[in-house]
C-alpha cells in the first residue's frame, strides 16, 4: 500500500518507531537499512568521484548520515565529515568511530572544511525541539550561503517537525529525503522555502504499526493522485442522462465583474456536470450566453452599481431544486442582503470571495448556525483572517481545523500548501502546486470546479441522504466507498493544482492565467 497519503507528528514517529523496536527489530539494523536506502537514492543524484561533505549531527540523524558517509566511501566517492558534538548518542559515536577509522576526514569546524559538490544534513531530524544556537546556527549560515546543493535527511534541521517553524535558522535543501512517513512540518506553508523538492524513502513500516498509532480514520492526511482519482465520478454509468449528473447553480459576477463569472462557469464546465445554470446581473448575460452556450443563463434584477439585488430564478424553481450552490466570484459587496437569502438552502453551498466577504460582516459563525447542509469556506489567507480575526493562520493545519469546528463547516484555506478541515477536524493537504496559480481568478476557477463535482457526486450518490448528516458529513457508500464532502473538496483542489502544474510545464509560470487554466483542467486527467 502506498503510504504517501499518511502524515505524522514527531511525537506519533517516536510512537511509531518504538512498537518497531519493541517488536523486535535492532535499533541499528532500522538505521543501517534506513541509511541504505538513502545511499541508493543519493547515488542517482551524485556522480562517483564527486566530494561529498557529510553533515552529522549527535543524534540518530547523525548516525543516518555516517552510515551514508560510509556508504559513499565504499562506493568511489570523496566524502569529508563535519562533526561538531562532544556527546553524541551511542549508536552514533560507533559509527563515528568508524569512519574515523576508515581514515575518511573528520572535522569540527568549519574553517578547516574542504570545497565539496554537496553536502549531506544530517545534522538534526525529528529530536530538534529547541532554537539552534552558537557554533551550529553559524554553520548552517555559513553552508547555506556555500553553492554547493544540500540534501537533507529526514527533515532539512532547524525545522520543527510539527509546525515547520524555523527554530532559530535551518538548512536550505535543494532536496529533502523524508523517512518512512510524511512530516506535518513539511506540509506547512512557511517551511517551503527550506525543503527543496521533497521524496519519501519507505522503509517498510508496518500498516498495523501505523493505524496503531494514527487511529483507523487518520485525522491528517496529505492528497495523492490516488486518492483523488478515488473519488472522481468516472466512468459514467452507461444509462445516466444529464439529471442524474447533477445540477449546480452558480450566482456570481456583476457589471464590474463579470470575468469572474465567466472563469467561475468555465472550472464548472470541466468538472463535467450535467446541468449548470448560472444567476448573474440581467446586463452580463448576453455576455455568459455567449461563453456558456451550454448553460441556462438567469439574469437578475440589479443595482444602480450593477450588482445581484434580487435572485429571480425560473418559474417553479427556487433553491432546494439544485443539487449544490456555488456563490461569490465577482458578486461585490454592494447588496449584502442577497447572503442570508443564500444561506437558507438546503443543499451543499460553496461560499466563496465577496460572499465571505460578506459573510464576515453580517457575522460567520452566527450566520452559518442558520445552515442545515453542508457549507464550504473557500478563503484564501486574507479573507480566513476577516472571517476568524481571532484564529492565527501561522500553524495553517491548527488553524483550519478550529476555524471549521467553530463555524460547523468545511473549511478550505487556499495557499501553497491547501489545507482543508470538516468540523470534526479531520484534514487534507494539498502537498503539490504552483506560484504559476498566484494570479488573479484562479481562485473563481476552484469554486466553480468544486461546485460541478459535488452537484454531480451528490446526484450520483442519490441525493438527500447528506442533508441528515450535515455533522458527519458523509455523502454516500458508492461503489463500497464511503465519499465525505471533504473527500470531494480534496479532489477538486488536486484537480485545480495538478492543471497549473501542466499548464505551467507547457507555458512557463508565467503563462498560466486564469482563462489559460481552465483549459488545462481535462488534459490532467487524461494524462
Ligand atoms: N523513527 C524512525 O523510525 C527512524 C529514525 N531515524 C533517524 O533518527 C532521527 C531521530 O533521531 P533522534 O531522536 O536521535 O533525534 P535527532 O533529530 O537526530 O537529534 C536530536 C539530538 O540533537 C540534540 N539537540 C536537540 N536540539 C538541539 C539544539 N538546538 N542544539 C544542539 N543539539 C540539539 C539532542 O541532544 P540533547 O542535546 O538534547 O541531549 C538530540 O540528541 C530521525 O530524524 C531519523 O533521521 C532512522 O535512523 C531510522 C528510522
Ligand atoms: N504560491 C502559490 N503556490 C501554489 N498555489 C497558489 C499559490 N498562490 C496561490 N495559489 C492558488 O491559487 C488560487 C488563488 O485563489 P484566490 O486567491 O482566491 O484568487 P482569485 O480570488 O483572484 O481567484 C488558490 O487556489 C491558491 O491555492
Ligand atoms: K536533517
């Protein structure tokens, strides 16, 4: 089984690794096999005869790291040691001994070390729990400012393992060699900048050792193609017709914007759903009929500013006749009354820009009371912030899952690193994407994305079973599967990053506007 979706803290490692021990394997047999299979991943990455300096730390990221020094040795390469502790940890002094012995050059400061092509940090992993000082803060400065690459064990040291805060100053890796289990740290937004590109080496960990120690329902889990792909209608049954594929109502733009409606329908068109009608300013939807040919166009009356006053929809048709709603891209904050008309419905509603704008205004969490389906938040940091003024956004996983246990709703807090929490805390990061998406409508493209994909699993999965189970959030057991919301909020922020991505490896990051990717969206799942 893939173990790319698990997420661990330092402390559920230890727990981890001491049911390995207690079990019966030898402390050195983990980290000789741990170390090997490091050497290996190195050796694609460095070419022998090439120096490599090894950065070995007092613990067992240390030990990690000698055993890598003694491996390259053996293996042709020119390998110099940077050893700077008096006490090291037994299993590690041992293998310090040894590569002393191996004659291989050992030094304890910096001023001695000899030029390199790269270095290895195995300086700290998970043990790091408080602020690099002195002698060792001005060494990772120093190689940090070298420009030879580095490649970090485990975790680049001076990171903490849970939040990825920088504990005083930490290692710029160009790559970082995870061990066994995704940390949380590497997740977070603020230790981007320190991990370079990130892989995990599996060292076997037992499944069982794993759910012990996480629970049966792992309540962090980072989103892979699997388990997105999981989750996505496909294939069609081969008798639906478009009713059964759901019908999602879209209310956005105005006449100052009307681009955000357009890029909100166009991420609703990809998603594949079967019915997509669209409530807009009367005087824009000429302009929407013309890009959505397909879609049934409402135009409202509107302000003097051109803004929704009023949600004039179809005879015999008022909220609760769409599967899900999507509201906010390009509304403008000129008629707020339109939000607790809104909030009245009872199917899934995705609240995005001005409708959380005004959200926050009129009151979050008393407004979201009124709720009796499933909400979703879509901000992005400055509007968490105007919503939850009182959560701090720094620990981005901490602070999606209060702020969705507060307000009893699904929480998706946009960034480089996505996090999105239900109410009962449990939480998927989005752990690849793009600066090539930090444009303006990019974010109008999600919303409509993930409004099409819930109207269309919903409807899949018969409707009205969700509107009892607004607390647990489940949707269905499809095909022996149990989809949650969140699930389904996951997929379609894995669908919107993986588009960027293809879209900026065809164009450059800087061709990746918002119109350009709504036009990458299907070829990421053909692909
Ligand atoms: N789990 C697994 O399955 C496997 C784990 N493995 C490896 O073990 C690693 C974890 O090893 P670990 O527990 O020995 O801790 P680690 O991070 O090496 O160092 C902590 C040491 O640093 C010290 N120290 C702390 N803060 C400091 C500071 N600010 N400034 C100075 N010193 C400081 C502290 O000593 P102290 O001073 O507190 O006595 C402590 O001894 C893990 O990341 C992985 O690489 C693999 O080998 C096998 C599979
Ligand atoms: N540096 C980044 N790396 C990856 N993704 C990013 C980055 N910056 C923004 N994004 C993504 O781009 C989108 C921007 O959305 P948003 O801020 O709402 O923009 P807009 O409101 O203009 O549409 C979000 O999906 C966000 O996760
Ligand atoms: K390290």
């Amino acid at each position: 089984m893939n173990k790319d979706q698990f997420v661990v803290t330092a402390s559920q490692m230890r727990d981890i690794e001491t049911r390995i021990f207690t079990a019966g394997m030898p402390v050195a047999a983990l980290m000789e096999k741990v170390a090997g299979l490091i050497s290996q991943r190195l050796q694609a990455i460095i070419s022998p005869g090439e120096c490599v300096g090894i950065l070995a730390g007092s613990g067992h990221n240390g030990g990690d790291a000698l055993v890598v020094a003694r491996e390259l040795h053996f293996r042709g390469y020119q390998v110099w040691i940077y050893q700077p502790f008096s006490k090291l940890k037994e299993l590690t002094a041992q293998h310090f001994q040894y590569a002393r012995n191996l004659a291989i050059p050992c030094y304890q400061e910096i001023t001695e070390l000899p030029n390199c092509d790269f270095l290895i940090d195995g300086l700290f992993g998970f043990g790091l729990e408080r602020e690099i000082t002195d002698t060792i803060a001005t060494a990772i400065n120093y190689f940090n400012a070298g420009n030879q690459p580095i490649i970090s064990i485990d975790i680049p040291s001076g990171l903490h393992t849970d939040t990825g805060e920088v504990l005083g100053t930490a290692i710029q890796a160009q790559y970082t060699f995870c061990l066994g289990l995704w940390k949380q740290g590497l997740l977070q937004e603020q230790a981007i900048p320190y991990i370079g590109q990130a892989q995990l080496i599996d060292f076997d960990i037992p499944l069982a050792d794993i759910y012990t120690v996480l629970g049966d329902s792992p309540q962090i889990k980072r989103i892979t193609s699997t388990t997105a792909l999981s989750t996505l209608p496909l294939p069609l049954p081969l008798t639906t017709h478009k009713y059964k594929q759901g019908h999602l109502l879209l209310i956005c733009g105005s006449r100052r914007y009307a681009g955000g409606a357009i890029l909100t329908a166009l991420g609703a068109r990809a998603s594949g759903v079967g019915m997509l009608s669209i409530a807009v300013p009367a005087t824009i939807k000429p302009l929407l009929v013309s890009h959505l040919p397909e879609a049934l166009i409402i135009g409202c009356p509107e302000t003097e500013t051109g803004a929704i006053s009023h949600l004039q929809l179809p005879e015999n048709t008022d909220l609760n006749s769409f599967t899900a709603i999507a509201c906010g891209p390009g509304l403008t904050q000129d008629h707020p009354a339109l939000i607790p008309e809104i909030i009245q419905c009872e199917c899934p509603l995705v609240l995005d820009a001005d409708a959380l704008n005004i959200l926050a205004q009129i009151g979050t969490i008393s407004t979201l009371q009124q709720r009796t389906a499933a909400t979703i938040l879509t901000p992005h940091t400055g509007e968490f912030h105007r919503l939850f003024p009182h959560i701090s956004p720094l620990n981005r996983i901490k602070a999606v899952q209060t702020a969705a246990q507060e307000s009893v709703a699904i929480i998706l807090l946009k960034g480089a690193r996505t996090a999105i929490s239900n109410p009962q805390g449990h939480v998927w990061i989005n752990p690849e994407s793009t600066p090539a998406l930090a444009r303006g409508g990019s974010g109008d493209v999600l919303t409509g994305l993930l409004g099409g994909l819930l109207a269309q699993i919903l409807t899949k999965a018969g409707g009205g079973f969700w509107k009892d189970q607004v607390l647990d959030q489940i949707v269905s057991v499809t095909m022996n599967k149990v989809i949650s919301i969140e699930d389904i909020v996951a997929t379609a922020t894995w669908w919107h990053s993986q588009a960027g991505i293809l879209a900026a490896q065809a164009r450059t990051e800087l061709g990746v506007d918002a119109f350009t990717l709504t036009q990458y969206l299907i070829p990421v799942l053909k692909r």
